[in-house]
C-alpha cells in the first residue's frame, strides 16, 4: 500500500522528497491507510470478511470527510483458467463458488442477496489503458470468489482434499465455460458494497498461476514481485489520466 502511495506520489508530480507517507491508521493493526493528493490507498486483509470490514469503515471516513465523485479500485492477484500467468483481468461480473453473480449474508437470520454488478464504463475505460501502455495482456472476464484458498479454489494440495484431480478439471473447466477467467476471495462483497454505496467501483488483478495447469504459487518471488506490479501500473496510469482530464492535476 505504501508502495503504492510512492509510486502514485511520482506518477503525479506529487512527491515531495522531504516527506514520508506514515500509515493514517497506525491506531489498529487490522488495516493500513496511505494517502498523496486525493489517492487513499488501503489494505484489505484476505477474504470477505476482512475486506467487508474494512469497507465499512472506509465508506464511513469518505461520508465524514465530504468526498465526492469517489472510485474504488481493488487491485490484488488471483489464479487464472486458461490464461497466461501474468494476464490483467478486470473484473466483468464477480461470481460466487456457483457461477452466480449474486453475494448472500445472513442479516438478523434472514439470507440477504445482493448484486455484484460492477461499472461497465469503468472496465472499459481500464482496458483502454492497458491497449495504451502496452505493457502486459490484459483482459475483462468474470472472476470467481471463494470462502477459501483450497479446497473453495479446488486445489489439491492443502491439509484435505475430499475430490480428485479429474473432479478439479472437470470444475475449473465448467468454470471457465461460464465465462470465469480469474479466482480470488474478495470481488464478491467489494462489488456488493460498492454498489449499495452508488459509488463506481473496478476489480483488477494479475494472474500468479494457470490453475488448469497446477496449484502451487512456485515461479520466484522476483517474478512475482513483477507481476504483482501490473495491476498498479495499469491503475496508475487510469489515476493519471482521469485526474488530468478532469484537470485535479
Ligand atoms: O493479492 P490479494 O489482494 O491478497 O488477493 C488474493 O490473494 C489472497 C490469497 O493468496 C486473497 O486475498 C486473494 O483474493
Ligand atoms: O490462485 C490464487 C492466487 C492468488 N489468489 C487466490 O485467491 N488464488
């Protein structure tokens, strides 16, 4: 997240070489908050839980301290199905473990379905930059969300696996035919909240791993650090523009 912040504070001729980002939420250890110019950038923690918590609390601070025209954007990393690892996917539809696009909770005992729509416009407009960088493949697709890193993502190789390889495939492949591309753990309840908050809202993330092709994370961490980096050079850059053409910078 600070990383971030740096990088944001030279993409935007913000930096100020005398200055250190401190962690605005430094009180708790559940999360951390960084911020240059009017780019918050927030940790999440891993999972629904984590994340709902989080944005909470940050639609709260946005309402208290007046912020208007607000976008949200997840960036993270996730499996692929059938894509080259390091692909872009920005989130077309999140759907849950079932292929359904539908995030439920329990409210006072009660199922409670919410919808995961996300901003059409939004991802369009994210494609559009990475056409323009041309720096890595990127694409719009559904991303899956599970409870779980797996046996929700059907991965074999955690403490129980009850199913077979074939029965991974035969998912991962059904997955893929509803228009799947990417899994990770989050999408489900940000574009849920996000749109009962009205406020517009994009999932990007790379992908680490085909999952058609194994389920362990194993190319090296400076592989990954790189990869880890795309989704926030192509948000990076959306920033950029859309402050520039709205003339905030
Ligand atoms: O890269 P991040 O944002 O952590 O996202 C993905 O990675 C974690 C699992 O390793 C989950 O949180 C999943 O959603
Ligand atoms: O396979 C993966 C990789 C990253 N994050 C996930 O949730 N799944």
């Amino acid at each position: 997240m600070k990383s971030f912040i740096e990088y944001m504070a030279v993409e935007l001729h913000l930096e100020d070489p005398k200055s250190d980002y401190p962690n605005i939420c430094a009180g708790t250890d559940r999360y951390a908050m960084y911020k240059v110019g009017p780019v918050l950038s927030v940790s999440h923690g891993m999972g629904m839980p984590s994340i709902s918590i989080m944005l909470h609390e940050l639609f709260k601070l946005l309402h208290h301290a007046n912020c208007t025209d607000v976008t949200i954007l997840r960036i993270g990393t996730s499996g692929g199905i059938g894509l080259e690892s390091g692909t872009v996917v920005i989130t077309k539809q999140s759907v849950d473990a079932t292929f359904m696009p539908k995030f439920e909770q329990v409210i006072l005992g009660k199922t409670v379905v919410r919808s995961t729509d996300l901003d059409t416009d939004l991802a369009e407009k994210l494609l559009q930059c990475s056409k323009e960088l041309k720096q890595f493949h990127t694409v719009i697709a559904d991303t899956m969300c599970t409870m779980d890193f797996y046996e929700g993502q059907a991965r074999l190789d955690g403490a129980f696996c009850s199913y077979t390889e074939k029965d991974k495939q035969d998912y991962l492949a059904k997955a893929y035919a509803s228009g799947v591309r990417n899994i990770e753990m989050e999408s489900l309840v940000f574009a849920a909240m996000c749109k009962l908050s009205g406020l517009k809202a994009a999932v990007v993330c790379v992908t680490l791993l085909d999952r058609q092709k194994g389920d362990q994370v194993s190319d090296s961490h400076e592989v990954l650090h790189n990869l880890e980096l795309r989704p926030q050079i192509l948000v990076g850059y959306f920033i950029k523009s859309q402050l520039g053409s709205s003339g905030k910078i």
